[in-house]
C-alpha cells in the first residue's frame, strides 16, 4: 500500500500527487535539559516532563508534468495549502483512526519547486501525540451512574489523557445569575498507582443562558460556557488530574443543580 497522508482537508491522493518516499518512524522526543556539575563526571539529566514537537519531511512528486492536467493539479495543491497556516489535522495511512496536529513550515519553498521540477520537499512540525479520533469526540456520561457505582472508561494508550470535562447546571434562580458547586471523582492509574482523585469548587456563577461548566486539561483551565461555547467567565479551581493507562471510574459526589455531565476522553500515544 502507497503511503498517503492528509493535511487539513485534503489527502495528498485526492490533490494528484504521490508521496516519492516511505517515511521513517518519527516518534516525539522527550524534553530533557544537560547540566553540567563542577567535579562530577558526565552530566545530569533534568526532565522538563513533556515533549518536544517533531520535525518531519514528506517528499512529493507529481507524475506527467508536461500534461496541463497535472498543472492544474500542482496549482490546486499549491491553493490549498496557501490557506492552511499554522496547525492543521495530518493524518497518514501510517496511523489508522489516529490525527495529530501539524504545521507547514516551507510553503514558499513548496510553490516555487513544484512549479519548475513537478516535486517538492515539505517540512512539518507536529505536535507530540497521535490522538484517537473516536476519542476526541463528546461522549454522555449516565447520570444515574455517575451519582451511584460510577461509570468505567477506559484508556487504551500508556500515554496519559487530558480530559475535557463538561458539566449541564440546572439554572434555577430568580435573579439574573445564581451559584452551583460542581465535583468529581475520579479513580484511575497515576504514574502505576490505582487511586481515588477530588475536585470540589463551589460558588460558581452561572445564567440562564451560560450554565456549563467545563473543566478542560489540555487548556488547563476551568470556564462557564454557553451551549456554542461561548464563554461567560473562567473560573479559579483545581483541575482533575491526567487519566494513565486502563480502566478509570468517574463519578459525581455533589449532584446539586448538576443534570448532565460529559466528557471528551482525547486519548492519546506517541
């Protein structure tokens, strides 16, 4: 099977082009900082505790380059990424049901080659993690579960994932906004120990219009949201904690005005 990558909307196939290599394994390095310590043999290793983005090429050709269809082709190709500025969605047929985030550094070097030698070198650079596309999408949690047993999700990766968690409060005040406490309770692997993680903030302002609470880890932080996701106000909390790797219950141990809670799980690997 030919290799075939997407970038944004459109799959390197469906523009008329082929990619002219198989791509190498490209895996995102840790972030570690060298010192050196006066007196001391070699060097200490200080983990930053995240990931650096990688840095990967892709090499395209297009076949024919004479035919004026192939022209066109090179011209649509060139349009599109014109428009495409800053992290887009990749995908590759490397990494079935997985997209990462990446961005094209080399347009104006991708034009102008394509245009006189009917190939190109594109250089990307993609955010760390593959994520799981069923994975980034909302899922419902049962709320006569979340306030009983719980309900169980699992993540399939040894990366630990970023939930985003999005509480439906019921606003029932007879002034222009009223207050809600919103908490959870989370019992998953961290860093290999299976244990029980709370989050509780009270006071939390929300309206008749804006009465979603939603706790985001990537973003790390907390706001009030309308339905669209329009934002009313952040708010000052703790957040819960990254999910590790299998079997995790959440569950909700104040209910209060809360009537609805789901959660995008965004599970992710290297």
């Amino acid at each position: 099977m030919a290799y075939d990558f997407k970038f944004g909307k459109y799959w390197l196939s469906e523009l008329g082009a082929t990619s002219a290599e198989e791509p190498p394994v490209e895996i995102a390095q840790r972030d570690i900082t060298l010192i050196s310590v006066p007196g001391k043999d070699g060097k200490d290793c200080i983990d930053n505790k995240r990931y650096d983005n990688v840095e990967f090429k892709r090499k395209i050709a297009f076949v024919g380059g004479r035919d004026i269809k192939v022209k066109e082709k090179e011209i649509q190709l060139i349009n599109s990424f014109a428009y495409m500025q800053g992290y887009q969605d990749f995908e590759d047929n490397s990494h079935p049901g997985l997209v990462a985030e990446a961005a094209l550094r080399n347009f104006n070097d991708v034009q102008r080659t394509l245009r006189t030698i009917h190939t190109a070198e594109l250089s990307f650079s993609r955010k760390p993690f593959w994520y799981l596309k069923t994975g980034l999408e909302e899922m419902p949690l049962d709320i006569n579960a979340l306030i009983s047993d719980g309900v169980e999700i699992i993540n399939p990766f040894p990366a630990a994932a970023k939930p985003l968690y999005r509480f439906n409060m019921n606003f029932n005040g007879t002034g222009e906004t009223t207050t809600c406490r919103v908490s959870l309770s989370v019992t998953a692997n961290y860093d290999g120990v299976y244990e029980e993680r709370r989050i509780s903030k009270s006071g939390v302002r929300i309206t008749a219009t804006h009465h979603f609470v939603v706790l985001d880890l990537e973003k790390q932080h907390a706001t009030v949201q309308d339905e669209s996701g329009d934002i009313y106000s952040y708010i000052d909390m703790d957040l819960p904690d990254p999910i590790g790797e299998g079997r995790a219950t959440i569950k909700i141990i104040y209910q209060s005005k809360t009537v609805g809670l789901s959660i995008i799980p965004r599970w992710r690997c290297l």
